[in-house]
C-alpha cells in the first residue's frame, strides 16, 4: 500500500499538493480555533457589573441613627411635602414672634377654600398664657406696633384696627380650630406674649400645628 501511495503520488504530482494543502488549512483553522477561545475567555473574564447609581431610578437612602447617632433617620413621613406643621414658636418674655405659614408648608401662598386645623397649647414648663393668632399679611405688619389692651367689658384680648382669622388668648390648655381660607395670601401664626410687666431672659417656645383637611 505504500508503494502504491507513492507511485500514485508520483504519477499524480498534483495529489502530494492535495494533500499539503488540506494539511495547513486544518492547521490554520485549529489556531483559528485556539485563538477564538482565548477571546471568549478573557472576554468573560472582564466582564462588569453595571453601577445602579448611573441608573435613572434614584435610591431612596435611609440614615442608620445606630451607626450615626448624630444623624436622625429620613423618612416619608418626615419629608413629605404639604402634609402639614408640627412646630414651636420660639420668642421671648413679653414680646412676640410669627411664624411664615405658607413658607413652613413648602408653598407661595395659602389659596382660597382650603382649610386648616390650627392647633396651640402653653408654652412648655407653662407659668406664662400667650395669645395665638393667625393673621393676614396686613395684620402681620399691623402686629409689628400694635399691642394686645384688654377689652373689660368683652373679657377678652383687643387688637385695635386688626381682624385676626383666628385668635387663642391666654392659652393654658391645648385650643383647637378649624378655618377656611377665603382669599389667596400669606398667613402668619403668631405667638404674642405682650401683655407682661417686667423683664426676663425667659424663651417661651409655643407648640403648634397647622394640618391641612
């Protein structure tokens, strides 16, 4: 059989380079081949895992009082827009102090029929009755030179040329009311305690509430 091969071969030239041929083309294609898996396992290899942060959702991130324990934790609730005041009015001894409504609610202005639950009580460690008033911008400028008289016959605190929307005076329990607004503007709240004789260093902080219905 090889004799034969041989004779062939050389009867036939063109079957040696046949044969040639086939054998540098497997060769070829066996490199080729290597090659093609070399690429596919680096490939794989450098593969990575995409950021969620460069994501166009944004992760609602929460402050660990455990690990920060000068850092509060941030909820909904604590940052929801609109749902309301949950505050003091912080003034002093024998004078007054208002607090920005539509500000504190995250809003230009308070608008027409909406209506609000204004809630006080006595400043905390008591021993002082402030009056609490809700006013317009006008009357919130009116305030600035206008003090509380005592009306004797009325039994009740007068602001001369003023009309507060609302009006607690000489609170010593929780008071609680409900209002409408009528005309778009800014409201103030304002904790008034300038009916006193005397000086003090004491801060009265007032609690208050403004929620919305």
């Amino acid at each position: 059989m090889r004799t034969s091969d041989a004779t062939e071969r050389n009867r036939n030239p063109y079957m040696g380079n046949f044969f040639k041929l086939n054998i540098m083309k497997l060769r070829e294609y066996g490199l080729f081949f290597a090659v093609m898996v070399i690429l596919l396992v680096s490939t794989s290899g450098c593969t990575t895992t995409q950021n969620p942060g460069t994501g166009s959702v944004t992760p609602v991130v929460t402050a660990s009082a455990t690990a920060n324990p000068g850092i509060p934790v941030v909820t909904a609730t604590t940052i929801s827009a609109n749902s309301g005041i949950d505050t003091t009015i912080n003034t002093h001894f024998n004078d007054y102090l208002c607090l920005d409504v539509q500000k504190a609610l995250g809003s230009d202005y308070l608008y027409p029929d909406q209506q609000y639950d204004v809630w006080a009580t006595s400043p905390a460690g008591g021993g002082v009755n402030v009056n609490v008033l809700l006013l317009t911008a006008s009357d919130h400028e009116k305030i600035q030179t206008v003090r509380p008289t005592w009306d004797a016959v009325k039994k009740t605190w007068f602001y001369e040329g003023m009309a507060p929307l609302l009006q607690f005076n000489d609170i010593t329990t929780p008071q609680e009311k409900t209002i409408t607004i009528k005309t778009q503007g800014k409201y103030y709240l304002c904790a008034d305690d300038r009916k006193e004789s005397g000086t003090s260093d004491t801060i009265l902080r007032v609690p208050v509430k403004v929620t919305r219905v």
